[in-house]
C-alpha cells in the first residue's frame, strides 16, 4: 500500500494552511505528523483520509493498483476526539454497527473487542452516558480492531488518563504491527513508536 503527496496544499480562503507537500507514505512503516496546534495536522489527515480536497497537488493511493480516492475508505480505519459516535446506540449496538462494514482483525470478535475495552458491565449502556474516556477508548478500539492496511489516529490520547495511554500503546502494539500506521500530534508518547516524521512547519 501507498500513498503519495504530490506537491499538496490546502488554503482556506487566501490563507494557506501548507503547501508544496512531496511525501510519501508506504505499507508497515508507521508516521508522526507533527506540528503546533492550528498547524494543518488535522487538515491534511482529513486530505488523506479523503474528506477534503486539495488546494494543489494530488494525492494517490496504490494497493497493488491505483485506487481511486473514493475508494479508500474501504482499506482504513480512523479514530480522532472530534469523530462522533452514534450517543444512542450501546455499547454492543455500537460494535455491531461498525463491524457490519468493516471485517474484525485476525482472532477477534464482539466479545474479545468487549474484553480488551475493558467495558463489558457498560455493554448495554447507551454511549450518551459514557465518559469522555470511554468514548475515546471506543474509537480507538473499533479503529485498531478493525482489518484494514492504514490505521489513521488524530490525537489519540485525548480524553484518556495515565491508565488509558498506558492501555492505547498496549493496543498498537498489539494489533497496528503490520500496519501502514499515521499519527497526527504534538505529544511525543502517541507517536514515540513512529520512525518517521512529517513537520507541518516545513511546508508553510
């Protein structure tokens, strides 16, 4: 699987936001995006995500063949604060939903999704009631849970304490390890595990 930026930007109005973006993502390797808050991290995962255009430049995708950027929705899978979640849904309606579309990875299910959350006694509880943490661990369980090539995670720890950081790098290393694996932050220890980089600021 690939992914390259050719010479990519994006303006809102007339202020741009970056430009001039040559990079290129490839299959396994797992990527920080790095830059200040208000930088244009969450702007270009959304380009890569495929929920926003260019400015400039072009994006393309490659999984044996050329994809088409409507298309690759169905070999990613994201998980961001700002992501909503369906409130009235339970929890088991809300894993139900989700992997009536996308495949669980190798070895898992509802109920060993269930366990790993750690939130089996809320199964049944509706997620309006849940706590900030609790919907973020949600997303990041259906994200990494699923079996997709690119895993894309936006401020993954947002929301979560020192027990459920500790839980997020347990679940990356359990199942992002084959992954091409993107992280848009500022805080080194959501993406300590990322080779490589991608500084927002160089592309202003």
């Amino acid at each position: 699987m690939e992914i390259t930026l050719d010479n990519v930007g994006r303006r809102f109005n007339k202020e741009w936001i970056f430009k001039n973006i040559n990079f290129e993502f490839s299959s396994n390797k797992k990527y920080a995006v790095l830059g200040p808050n208000g930088s244009g991290k969450s702007t270009l995962l959304s380009i890569i995500l495929g929920s926003l255009t260019t400015s400039e430049g072009e994006i393309k995708y490659k999984h044996i063949k050329d994809l088409r950027v409507e298309d690759i929705y169905q070999y990613l899978s994201f998980a961001a604060p700002y992501l909503d979640l369906i409130e009235e849904f339970t929890l088991q309606e809300t894993l139900a939903f989700h992997f009536q579309f996308k495949a669980y990875a190798k070895g898992l299910d509802a109920n060993s999704v269930l366990e790993l959350l750690g939130l089996k006694k809320s199964q049944d509880k509706a997620l309006k009631y849940f706590s900030s943490g609790m919907k973020q661990r949600t997303k990041l369980a259906l994200a990494c849970c699923t079996d997709s090539p690119i895993l894309i995670l936006d401020e993954p720890t947002s929301n979560l304490d020192a027990q459920g950081i500790s839980w997020y790098l347990e679940l990356i290393e359990k199942f992002a390890g084959d992954k091409m694996v993107i992280v848009g932050s500022n805080q080194e220890h959501e993406y300590a595990f990322c080779s490589e980089r991608l500084h927002i600021s160089d592309y202003k």
